[in-house]
C-alpha cells in the first residue's frame, strides 16, 4: 500500500544507517527496532517524522524518546529473553513494544491515564501478549510483580528511588535520568547484596518524574526537555 511504504522505508532507514551509525551493533537490539512501528506511536499529524531521531511531543507535556537514546538504553540493559522488566513513564508505549521483543514480560507503570489507554490500545492492537500496564505512581514501583531483572525509568528523578531499588534482584540493572533543573545525566544503577553500584553514562534530557518519590506536580525541568541524550 503507498500508505505505508514511506513509514517502511523510513524505519529500515533507521534500523539499517541512522543507529548503527550511532553506535548501535546488537542485532537483537536492531530486530527489535526493525519490528516495531513507531509511527503508530504518535499522532497522525506526526507519523511523517516518527523515523526522524528525534523526541516527539505526545500530549500532556510528555515526549517519544528519541530512537538512539532509547537504543543506547537497551544496550546498557542487555536483556535477555528470560528478564522481568518493570518500566516506569510508558507514555506513547513505543519503548515498551521495544522492550517487549527482547525480554520475557514487561510491567510498564504510567501516571498520565490517557497516555497509559492510548497505549495499551496500540500495544494490544499490535498482538503484544507479554506486556502489563498500570496506571499510578511509578515511584512506588510494581511490588506484587517484583523481582524485576531490569527496570527502565524514562522521566528523571531528583534521587535512585529506593522503592525501586528494593524490587530489583540482586545483581540486576536499573536505568535511570538523575539530575535537576540544571543538568541531568543517565545513570546504570546495579544492586549489589549491600547497596547499589551507581554508573554515570551520560548528559541528558527528559520530562520529570513526577510522584512521592521523584519531584513535586510540574517538577523543576526546564521548557523543553525532549527525551534525548547527548553523548
Ligand atoms: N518511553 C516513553 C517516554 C515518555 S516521557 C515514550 O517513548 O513514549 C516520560 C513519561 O513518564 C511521561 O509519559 C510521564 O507522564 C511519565 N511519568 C512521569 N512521572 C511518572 C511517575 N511517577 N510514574 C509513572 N509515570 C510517570
């Protein structure tokens, strides 16, 4: 169908140049990529540019993440097909789908309900059977579902969130934007039998983390955080 021909060119584009270019060489990670549409992750009016690396406005003041920073997160993740993922800011659902090909269940908790909805129609419309949303305050994480082997947060926190901390196994990995009005940086967090291993990988920007446990109401970032990474 002509429809849909750009989108396929546009997304094998990303898969086969944009990423690797970028640094991006797991080819399960490229599959995944390959496998999941993320032009139908945002709004009609934007599906011309949803190949574009770049974050998208997708309502309620929240973004798309931008493909090579989600790509440099999973790499950091290193998912197995046999890992528990709990994701917390699920917003499109575009990263969940992408978390779904590569692990074995993914819990994705999202505060906005619209977002969360619109979500899981298109997760459940794309024949997703491993992924379970919830909509409240991530910050709590999902204790009934824990241990998590990963967990992925997309909005960025003032503190590691000691919640979420507690329902990661030992030995499993957290990623995670800390920071404040002024900088934010991505961080790996490790549990270890008595405390956690932190790991700084990089600048960048995302929406707050709004919750008991991450920032208050609007939080402190400033206009225009966009859910990209600067390396
Ligand atoms: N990976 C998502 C990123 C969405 S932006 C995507 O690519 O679409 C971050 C999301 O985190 C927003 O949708 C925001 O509403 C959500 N969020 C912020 N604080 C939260 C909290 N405490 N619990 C759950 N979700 C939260």
């Amino acid at each position: 169908m002509v429809q849909y021909s750009h989108p396929e060119i546009a997304r094998k584009q990303l898969v086969e140049k944009v990423l690797p270019k970028a640094g991006v060489r797991d080819g399960r990670i490229l599959a995944a990529f390959a496998a999941v549409p993320r032009h139908l992750f945002v709004e009609e009016v934007l599906q011309s540019r949803a190949y574009e690396d770049t974050s998208l406005p997708i309502g309620f003041g929240q973004t798309i993440s931008q493909p090579t920073t989600l790509a440099a997160i999973l790499q950091v993740l290193a998912l197995s097909e046999n890992d528990s993922v709990l994701e917390i800011g699920g917003g499109s659902g575009y990263q969940t789908a992408l978390l779904a090909h590569l692990a074995q269940r993914v819990f994705s908790m999202e505060r906005v309900a619209p977002l969360s909805k619109l979500a899981w129609r298109r997760l459940d419309s794309l024949g997703f059977s491993n992924v379970a949303l919830r909509i409240g305050d991530g910050t709590y994480g999902w204790p009934d579902k824990a241990p998590f082997d990963a967990i992925v947060v997309s909005a960025m926190s003032p503190r590691v969130p000691d919640y979420l901390v507690a329902q990661l196994r030992v030995g499993g990995r957290m990623v995670i934007p800390l920071g404040d009005r002024r900088s934010q940086r991505l961080v790996k967090v490790i549990r270890r039998p008595s405390g956690i291993d932190r790991i700084d990988l990089a600048a960048c920007q995302f929406v707050p983390l709004i919750g008991r446990f991450g920032w208050e109401k609007r939080g402190p970032a400033p206009e225009g955080a966009t859910g990209g990474m600067d390396s």
